[in-house]
C-alpha cells in the first residue's frame, strides 16, 4: 500500500524543514549574539593619560564573569612593541582585576584584556592608556603571553554533543517514517 503522491510531496517537504531546522540550530552558536557581557568601566580609564604606572588595572563589565584560570589575561604592550607582564589575574564578579609592574618609556601603551562571560562566551578586547613621561623603576624580565588555544575544548564537545543528538533524533524520525503503521501490517495478514 503506498501514500498518495500529495502525502509524499507533503512528507518529502517536512524532511527537508527539518533537515534545514538541525543545520541551522547546529550552525547558529557560531552567528555573533548581540546579548553578550560588554566592557562597562575601566581603571584607567580608556585613553587616559598618566604620569606613573597605574598600580592596579581593573575592567568591569556589564554582566557576571565565569573566573577561567589559563583563559583570564591582561597584556600590556607598549610603544616599542613590548610587552610587560600583568600579574595577580583575579575576577571577583564583574570585574577583571590585575597589577602591573613599572611600564619605563613614555608613549601610548594597549591594555589587553580576555575573559569569559556568564553565559560562557569569550570576550576579548582592549584599552589604551598614554604614559606621558618615563617612569622609572625595576622592569620585568619577562614578558606575559596570552594564551593561544582558543576557545575552551568544553564548549566544541558540548556542540558536538548537541549535533550528535539532533542527528541521531533525525535518523530515528526518519526510521518511524519509513516503518508501515502497525495496523497496515496487521490488515495484510
């Protein structure tokens, strides 16, 4: 017994909605979110211009923070292209903080900041800050480089678990589709 050609076109048209339904949910954690944490404040504030090192670095943002030891960083990289170590990385709610040790040469400097939001999205950006004369001191000998393994491993296994279980859910519908009613079966008998 076969489906009429209207119930076919009909189921043929479902498939392919949710075909396309699957491909998008799985694609659409990759779409950029407009409601994700966004840097708020900054001590220094951005652009400001300084006389000395600021002795602490502090960035608030708009929403909680998930505290990622390895992840969380501050760079401060100066005019000749050095970078100087941030230490003491800590998030206590909201707020990034860090200390800095003594920068030296005048000039503009970039303050790089990473973090994680409350709803788990990375967050990286920056500020810039003018030391507008030398500022003497011990230096660091070594310089503090942002971690480069991109995003958590976490959240690539937590997507392939979904796309693992939307498939599998797919194939199994389908099955049921293919599969006669129980009655169909029972009348052929």
């Amino acid at each position: 017994m076969s489906l009429p050609m209207t119930s076919r076109l009909f189921a043929r048209r479902r498939n392919y909605l949710l075909l396309l339904a699957v491909i998008a949910l799985t694609v659409a954690p990759a779409a950029p979110a407009t409601a994700h944490s966004k840097l708020s404040a900054s001590t220094p504030a951005n652009g400001a211009r300084l006389t000395s090192t600021p002795s602490a670095l502090a960035f608030t943002f708009d929403q909680t923070l998930q505290p990622v030891p390895g992840w969380d960083a501050v760079l401060v990289t100066g005019p000749d292209g050095n970078r100087h170590p941030a230490r003491s990385v800590r998030i206590v709610g909201r707020t990034l903080h860090a200390t800095c040790d003594r920068l030296g040469t005048a000039g503009v400097y970039t303050i790089s900041y990473r973090v994680i939001s409350g709803d788990g999205h990375p967050i990286a950006g920056h500020i810039t800050i003018t030391l507008d004369r030398p500022d003497s001191g011990p230096r660091a000998a070594s310089a503090m480089a942002l971690p480069t393994d991109g995003v958590p491993a976490w959240l690539w296994f937590a997507e392939l678990a979904v796309v693992l279980f939307l498939v599998r859910g797919f194939r199994r519908w389908r099955s049921d589709l293919a599969a006669p009613p129980e009655a169909a079966v029972r009348d052929q008998r």
